[in-house]
C-alpha cells in the first residue's frame, strides 16, 4: 500500500468527522473514561460541572462520528469505546508524520548538494 | 511523533529537526519551486507540478506523483512569508475549511545555529482561525497510552 499523507475520500470523511470529535477537551476526556470501561450517561457527566442534557450533546457528536456505541439496555445504555476510529485517526496520523519524515531526509539530501555561497 | 504543547495552550503536532545548512540555504530549498520539486514527498515521489506565489495570500498548486504512479493535486494558500525564519501556509481549494485531516496550517520557523539550521514545523489540523486543534494532548494521551489497551479492549469484545 502506498503511503500517502492525503487518505482516500471516504476515508478522508470518517477522519474529518473523528478529528473533529476528537478537537473538544470535554470530549477528549470522556473518551478517556471510556478507555477505562463502559459507563453510563450519568457516571460520565459526574467529573464535569456540566449538565446530563450538555454530556449527551457530547456523547451524540462522539457517536457520530463511530468513537462511541450505546448498549441496548433501556434504562442503562451503557456508552461504549470503539476504539478502531481511534486507531484509524492513530494510522493516519503516523502516515502523516511518516510522510513528513521522508520529505524531510529528501530535503537534508538535497541541502547537502547544493552549492553554498560563503558569506564574506 | 512528538508532540507539544506551547505556553497559550493550543495542542499542535511539532516536526523538528536540524540541517547541516545556513539558514538562507534552507529558506531557498522551502520555498523556490524547482528546489521543492526535488524534495517533497521524499524518496520514490515526484512532483511533476510545482507552482509557488511566495507571499502572503499566494497559491501553491502542486501535483505529487507516489511511486504508484497516481497523481495526488495539491494547493495551499500562504499567510505568513518571513524569509529566512517563518512561512506559514494552509490548506486551500476543495478541501478548505472541511475540518479533519485535508484542513491544515502549517508553519514552519527556521533558526540559525551557526552553519546549521533548526527546522521546526507545527502542524494544526484545522482551519488557522480555529486554535483549538484537533490535537489534544489529551488525545495523543488516549492514543499512545491507550492504544495498547485499546486493542486489548476490542480482543475482548
């Protein structure tokens, strides 16, 4: 497969929406719990001074974007970590810097043969 | 991949790195087309465009070639042209304000160290205006500590 910064459209789409997600800090942190264990609505708002109505807005962006699955349980409704969004924003981004690296050993090559004009 | 996060607390991905080269040298090779042609993308890619408006408010319309042979265009935009120490461009064209991986700013700060030179690039994923990047240390956190765990997680399921 070849590496490439620039991923696929479909892809690209999914990444847009888990980067987003992924660029609140409130979000962040709940993921974080989440990495931890399944947990309710109510257990995940505990640790912040915010609303259940404000935490579910949360959760539903993070479901959105398929970093977070309900249980079916009616009263509970376990959230759930679907980790490999994560992991597709992790391989993307390690493409990334990969990407960057390589250009950056070319550029070192070509700065070695360039012809340096001495001040003075 | 390191990663920072400078005093105003905006989470940003860092690329840094040192050139045996002066700094005019390396502030040349970034932003003089036919020089970039030979460099971007690395070993096994061509460019077989490279146009570069070099001031602030200019495009840079490049096509990249990977090894496959497919061709990839590019464009960006730049904001800030400071020679020899800073350019910063983002992503332009299609993928413009989309947010995600496609939208990005870029600055690169070149420092002089005598003959040498350090090249520092920040890269934030979403559009400049935009400071909260989608980088959070948080999420770097969830990624390198969790991934492990992550896929444990899922083996389990």
């Amino acid at each position: 497969m070849v590496e490439l910064h620039a991923p696929g459209v479909m892809e690209a789409d999914r990444l847009s929406a888990t980067l987003n997600a992924l660029a609140d800090p409130t979000r962040r942190a709940i993921l974080e719990q989440l990495a931890r264990g399944d947990a309710s609505p109510t257990e995940l708002a505990a640790p912040f001074d915010m609303s259940l109505a404000a935490v579910s807005k949360h959760l539903k962006v993070l479901e959105r974007a398929g970093l977070l699955s309900r249980g079916r349980e009616a009263q509970w409704r376990p959230c759930h970590l679907e980790a490999s969004a994560l992991r597709d924003a992790a391989t993307w981004l390690e493409r990334y810097r990969r990407f960057w690296d390589r250009s950056l050993d070319a550029l070192a090559d070509h700065l070695e043969r360039v012809p340096r004009r001495r001040p003075r | 991949m390191k990663v920072d996060v400078p005093k105003g607390g905006d989470p940003v991905l860092v690329m840094e790195r040192e050139f045996d080269a002066p700094r005019e040298l390396v502030w040349a090779a970034l932003t003089d087309p036919a020089q970039v042609m030979r460099w971007y993308g690395g070993q096994g890619f061509e460019n077989p465009v490279c146009e570069m408006d070099v001031r602030p408010g200019g495009r840079w319309r490049h096509v990249m070639r990977t090894p496959d042979g497919a061709e990839h265009p590019l464009e960006y935009v730049f904001l800030e042209v400071k020679p020899p120490e800073r350019l910063v461009w983002r992503t332009a064209g299609p993928a413009e304000g989309q947010g995600g991986p496609h939208d990005n700013t870029m600055t690169v700060t070149l420092t002089a160290a005598g003959e040498r030179t350090r090249w520092r690039l920040v890269v934030e994923f979403r559009s400049h205006a935009d400071r909260e990047a989608a980088l959070g240390m948080g999420f770097t956190r969830v990624l390198g500590e969790g991934c492990d765990k992550l896929q444990g997680l899922v083996k389990r399921r």
